[in-house]
C-alpha cells in the first residue's frame, strides 16, 4: 500500500464536517470490542473542528493498514501549494 501524507497528517476527506458522535460511531462500527482503545488513542479534541474526523480517521486508517500489509509512506510537503479543493457530491 502507498500512503501519501501532507507535513500536518494523514487525512479521509469522505468524513469532512462529520461530528464527533459520527467518528466514534464509525471507530465503534469498525473496531468492535477494540473501540475504547482505539478512541483512548485517538481522543476527539477540545479543539475540534469541521476536519477533525477526517484526521483522526486517517491517522487510524494508516496506522491500520501499516499493521496489515508492507506499506509505503511519501510526504507531499509543499507548504504553498493548493491546499484543500473540496469537491461537490
């Protein structure tokens, strides 16, 4: 698997705006029995906002994947490039 990474963190755009009652639904759907754990690792911040879920879940996603298969990392670190482009639907 290749991962590409910003410098900030890895990132799921499909859970842009999700709340925190959506990401932990989701880690609960997913991780079953393993859910506190993985929410203790991965704790929603006082500081959240509309991107918060999405970093989480990637940060999660990644570090998941990394257990299961050999998995390559690169880092797009471009710190003036086009940023975030949502994209409708």
């Amino acid at each position: 698997m290749l991962v590409r990474v910003t410098r900030s963190a890895c990132f799921s755009q499909g859970f842009i705006g999700a709340d925190r009652t959506s990401y932990e639904g989701f880690v609960r759907r997913v991780f079953g029995d393993r859910a506190d754990e993985v929410l203790a690792h991965y704790h929603w911040p006082a500081t959240a906002d509309q991107f918060t879920a999405a970093y989480l879940i990637g940060a999660i996603e990644t570090h998941d994947f990394a257990r299961r298969t050999r998995t390559y990392a690169y880092e797009f670190a471009h710190r003036s490039g086009p940023g975030l482009t949502p994209i409708p639907g």
